[in-house]
C-alpha cells in the first residue's frame, strides 16, 4: 500500500468509505486516516461524513445514529484552471 495506489483508487471510485478503503488496502482505520489526510491536505479529496439508516424512516434504531465515515475524490483547483486554461 503506497499513496499513489489509494490516489488511483480514489480517482477510479471516487467515493469510498473508510472500512472499504481499509480493506482494499488491508489496513487499520487510523493508518488509513493518516494516509488519507495527505491528500486532504493537498486539496485532492475531501471527509464526507453520512449517516446510516436501516431502510425505513423513524431513526429509532441504533444504525441511524451512527455516522458512515466517507472520502470522496475532488479535483484540486489548481488542475481545474489548468483544464480550464486549455481548454481556450
């Protein structure tokens, strides 16, 4: 597992949460997060957080109180003017 292997996976997926990302790349959760924050940093992906639901809509159950922690892949805005820019 390198940065540039979960950098590849992010762009191809787009959004993933954190347990998928760990277990396409066999990690704890916290190794994860530390590798993930180099690229939010940059400006390469952002934390999205979304909670969970059981499938009906009274949120009394324990599921729809838990948050699902996700990462999605955004275009830094440096590239964005890039493309844009030659695009012209």
């Amino acid at each position: 597992m390198n940065l540039i292997a979960i950098k590849q996976y992010l762009m191809q997926v787009k959004l993933a949460t954190l347990n998928s990302l760990c277990g396409v790349f066999k990690t704890d959760p916290e190794t994860m997060r530390c590798m993930l924050n180099h690229f939010i940093r940059k400006g390469c992906i952002r934390r999205c957080a979304k909670k969970t639901a059981c499938g009906t809509s009274c949120f009394q159950c324990p599921m729809a109180k838990t948050e699902m922690e996700m990462y999605e892949w955004v275009v830094p805005q440096a590239m964005q003017m890039t493309s844009s820019i030659a695009s012209v």
